[in-house]
C-alpha cells in the first residue's frame, strides 16, 4: 500500500499522526532532557577541574597576585611566556577572569602566529573553560574571530564549542561554528559529523538538508569512515525534509543497523514508503518472547507506533496482525516512551574509560602470567 501525497497530508494533520508533522518540523521537545552529543571521555570537563586544583595548589603566589602580574605584562607589553597562559587559564572562575584571559590570549597569538607544529595547543583548553562557566556566546565569539585565525586549529575545540551550543538549543550559531571550522580548513573527526548532522537536523530547513548533504558527499567521495549516529541524524533529516528516497539512500550506508535508532527509523521509513506489509513483518521478527537481562531487546517509539497504527486504516488484516505485533511488544517489554528524537539525541554512555580500563590487567604483576580471572588478581 503506497500512501498518496493527501494521504500522508491526512496523517500529519490528525492526533494519531503528530509523528510525521513533529519529525518535519524537528519538534520533539516537548518532554527531553538536557542534551549533548559528545561523551565525558572528549569534553574532559572533570579532568580540566581536577587539574586546576592541582595549578592552584603549585603556584608561589596568590591566585589575586597572580592576575595582577598578567595585567602588568599586558600594560607594559611585555612578552606572554607558553607557562604563562597555561596558569592563568587553569586558575580563571569568573566571566571578569575570562576577559583578562582573552586579552592574553589576543597578546600570545599575536607573538606566536608562526608557533612550531606539534607546540601545545591552547583552544581546547579554553573552550573547555568556558563549557565550564557556561560561557557559549563567548565561545562562539572567540572561535569564529579572524584574528585568532590558527590559535583553534584542533577539531575538538570546535567540536566541544559546537557541543555547547547544540546543548543551549543555538543551532544556527552552532552552524556558524561549524562553516568556520570548515573554512579554516580543520578536519572533520566522527564526532564532527555527528555534530554537524545533528546541527542540521536540528535546524531543519532546505539549507541546513544542503549542507548536510553536500558534507555527506564530500565525506563519502574521501572515503572518510561515518559515524552511524551521524547517518541516522541525516536520515531523520532527509525524512524531515519529505524526501523519503534519499533517506532510504543514507540509511543504506550504514553497515550495522540492529541499534534502537536505526530500527526505528527503519520502521519509519518502511511506513512512509507504503511498505506496511515489510514493516509488520519487521516488527514481528524483533519480538522477544523469552525475557531475560541477558537479551538484548529492541524498542520501539510507542508515539512513533501509534502514527504507524495510523497508515493501517484501510487494510483490515494488516491492521490486526499490526494489533497483534503490539501486544507482543507491550507484553515483553519493547515499546518505550523515547521519542524518536530523544533517542537521537541522548547522551553517550562514554563507556570507553571503564572498558579501558578493565582491559588495562592482563597479566599478572607478580608472576608475568596471563590472569585467568579476576578472583587471582593479586
């Protein structure tokens, strides 16, 4: 059953349809919680403030000394030390103590534009004081300045930057961001993909479905690896944007696709194709019968099933075998409250320091032994 242009229409006016309408107009907000897309393990946020205590407890003077020392070396012109700025961006609490630290920072890039590859870079350490007190506007500011031009020239400044905004809901400053980092000629990484299609899902319009197209092509044609939570952002854009083929395309790139997202959008896309017939077919083969916490088990939007239900209305049968698959989800735990769009945008679990370190302890310290369990562990 293939659904005509006033069919869908008809969906996305009534109740039972507000999934098609919120996924088009990029409105899932209504209940979501704060979100970000990069994990603990790249914005390092605890990592920053523990250091901090530690320059805090190392240097010789006062933290009030210490700023006023910096002040005078700006007054009298006198050369910024690498130390210097490194210090004084570890001990900044306040908006007043990032000002003294931009002015240093505009004084430090001046004499050192043509610093040697490889030397420390300063963005990420910035970028991450300001996620810290907050600061996007003035992260936004700073970034896009042409005359810093090269003192941001890591991704992951960008990135954490872009980050902040997304999570404050500033999408088209996010954007802005992110058309810098390109124009400067940064390197995207996977978490700037799945930024940058977030931010263009996000904005959902026809420039932001361009640019994030044009981005997708760039990346495929280099042979650049896609991260599958920057494809399924792209796909619910394509879908946004009314064009259902071309998210059928994005979603065919995307080698492992037995995640919840990915099979929720599979759902949808089977539902707005008018394959109804797959779509139930699908949902009846995710049904877990035998429950146990060793199982993973796949769920599905109960809003996003409730517009499904919808496009059953003129064929009886598939109705009631979609009634029955229903009831078999319900019954083993498999229809969540998630949106669609909180599932896109929940946070990382940032579960890679744990299983680092857990994969740290192979072999024993006192005998140079493989450790054959945990209980033998010295």
């Amino acid at each position: 059953m293939v659904l005509s242009g006033d069919r869908m229409a008809a969906i996305v006016t009534r109740g039972g349809g507000v999934l098609f309408q919120n996924l088009r107009s990029g409105a899932f907000h209504r209940h979501s919680p704060k979100r970000y897309l990069l994990s603990d393990n790249v914005i390092q946020l605890l990592e920053f403030q523990r250091r901090k205590i530690v320059v805090a407890n190392q240097i010789h003077v006062s933290r009030d000394q210490y700023f006023k020392m910096i002040e005078e070396k700006l007054e009298k012109d006198q050369l910024i030390l690498k130390n210097d700025l490194k210090v004084l961006l570890h001990l900044c609490q306040t908006l007043a103590d990032v000002e003294i630290a931009k002015k240093t920072i505009y004084r430090y890039h001046s004499e050192n534009r043509n610093m040697a590859f490889g030397e420390f870079k300063f963005g990420p350490l910035f970028v991450r004081l300001c996620y810290e007190l907050g600061l996007e506007e003035t992260v936004e500011e700073i970034v896009k300045d042409q005359n810093l031009k090269g003192f941001f020239s890591d991704s992951t400044s960008f990135n954490i930057a872009m980050d902040m905004l997304f999570t404050k809901g500033s999408y088209e400053s996010a954007l802005g961001v992110l058309l810098e980092m390109k124009n400067q000629g940064i390197k995207f990484n996977n978490d700037t993909y799945t930024l940058a299609f977030a931010i263009c899902y996000k904005l959902n319009t026809a420039e932001s479905f361009k640019i994030c197209t044009m981005l997708l092509e760039e990346s495929l044609e280099k042979g650049n690896l896609i991260p599958r939570h920057a494809y399924c952002f792209a796909v619910a854009l394509a879908i946004n944007q009314n064009d259902v083929k071309k998210g059928q395309s994005i979603f065919s790139h995307i080698l492992n696709a037995d995640n919840k997202i990915c099979c929720n959008l599979h759902i949808l896309i089977l539902a707005m194709s008018g394959a109804q017939q797959e779509l139930c077919s699908v949902l009846e083969s995710a049904v877990i019968s035998y429950v146990s916490p060793f199982v993973k088990k796949m769920e599905f939007s109960q809003e996003l099933l409730g517009a499904v239900r919808e496009t059953l209305e003129n064929d009886p049968k598939l109705q009631n075998s979609f009634e029955d698959v229903y009831e078999m989800l319900t019954k083993s735990g498999q229809i969540t409250a998630l949106t669609l769009d909180e599932m896109l945008c929940q946070a990382p679990n940032g579960k890679k320091q744990l299983n680092l370190l857990l994969g740290q302890r192979k072999i024993s310290r006192r005998t140079f032994k493989p450790l054959q369990s945990a209980l033998f562990a010295e």
